[in-house]
C-alpha cells in the first residue's frame, strides 16, 4: 500500500510521431508484440472503462492509452524541463482520465499541457489492480536486478504475460528516449526510475524500514531496464 501512496503523488502533484488532424480539444480549467502474432486486440476484448482495470482484459496488445499518451509526449514533449516528474492540475489529469474512459483518445491531442499527459498515462499504471511487473515474475526480476546480469533480467521479464510483457517494453523503450534528451528535459534514468517505480511494481515488505530498502531495489531494477532496454528486450 506504501507503493501506492506515493505513486499518487507521482502522478499528481508538482513536484518518429506523425502529426494528427482529428483531434479535439479537451476543456481544462486553468510494438512490437511478445509471445503474439496479431497487433490488434480481439474483438469484444475492450471493456467500457480503461482505468483500473486488469491490463489482460484490454487485449494482448499495447493499451489505446498508452501508445496515444506515449506518442503525444514524444512528440511535443521529450524536452520540456522536468517531463514526468512535474503533473498538471489534478482536475485536469482527472478530465483527461474521464475522456480516456470514454475511449476519446483525440483528448490526448487536444490537450495543450503536456504534463496533463504524462500525468494521466502515470495514472493509468497507478490504477491498475495489478501491477505491470506481476508478482509472479517481480521477485526474479528484483534478485536479477540485485545481481546485475542483464541476460538474467531479460529471462525474468519474458515471464510476463504477452501483454503486460508488451506494455512494458513499449513503456521501458519510451523511457529510454526520454533519457536521452536528459540535457534538456533534465531527466536522467536515475530521475525516471524514481518517479515510474511506485507505478510499475509493488512491494512485498510490511514493514516500513524494509518497504524503503524494497522501493530502492525497485529503482535498481528500472534503472536497469532503461539503461539496457536494447539488450533485454530483443524479441
């Protein structure tokens, strides 16, 4: 629950992409696929909500959400100062969430604050009821991590399910384009792991001293997704 606190936080308070002509604008108030052959999510697999719902039942491809929130940013946003550490007004990011849930991803697009954005994709993966690295696959990936063996790491991962398994390497692989333009963004894979670990994995520790040990292990291991992203996820 800690995780979750502070990936609140994260989300909403300060702290190659073709252009689109049907978007429409939201009111504000101030690929590659893993274990899969198809691109496409089944028919009858989208519910009618986005947010807060299992990541398997919005198909086995790469949620609207995210490639849509992903796209904007990198188009418009990979050097905005503090891009993912910094949120836009709360009900504006809760605007953009109700649109997304409506399945209006031109709100994206329509939107002009970037950090309403990178606030609602973070939010996203935040309401989620089970996180994007499994429990299942989460204590391998952590020891991996520990160890530093990428080839160790990138067997961890392929144990996700295809779409969290394709999420996550969409996501790592954004990240990794952010970090490069760190020398204007000022967001180094250090910076990125902080604010995506709370919303991508959730501690198995209770108690409180372990929970911070767990939550830097956490960061470890993101940082070492982003930094080796070619090399673990090469399929």
């Amino acid at each position: 629950m800690v995780s979750r606190c502070l990936t609140l936080c994260c989300c909403l308070c300060p702290c190659e992409v073709p252009e689109r002509d049907d978007r429409a604008p939201l009111l504000l108030d101030g690929d590659d696929t893993h274990n899969d052959t198809s691109t496409n999510q089944p028919s009858g697999a989208v519910t009618s909500s986005v947010y807060g719902v299992k990541l398997m039942s919005l198909g086995r491809d790469v949620p609207g959400v995210v490639r849509e929130c992903v796209r904007e940013i990198e188009a418009r946003g990979l050097e905005v100062q503090g891009i993912y550490r910094l949120s836009g007004r709360r009900n504006n990011v809760m605007k953009m969430k109700e649109e997304l849930d409506k399945g209006n991803l031109s709100a994206v697009g329509g939107c002009e604050d970037i950090h309403v954005v990178t606030g609602a994709l973070k939010l996203f993966f935040r309401e989620m009821p089970q996180p994007l690295i499994l429990p299942s696959s989460y204590s391998a990936c952590i020891t991996a991590a520990r160890s530093g063996d990428v080839e160790r790491l990138r067997a961890a991962v392929s144990t996700l399910p295809p779409v969290h398994y394709n999420t996550l390497k969409f996501l790592i692989k954004h990240l990794f384009k952010v970090q490069r333009s760190s020398m204007a963004n000022l967001m180094s894979v250090d910076n990125l792991a902080t604010v995506f670990s709370p919303n991508l994995m959730q501690p198995v520790a209770v108690d409180s001293h372990l929970v911070v040990q767990e939550l830097a292990q956490q960061q470890n291991m993101l940082k070492m997704l982003i930094a080796n992203c070619s090399d673990i996820f090469t399929n």
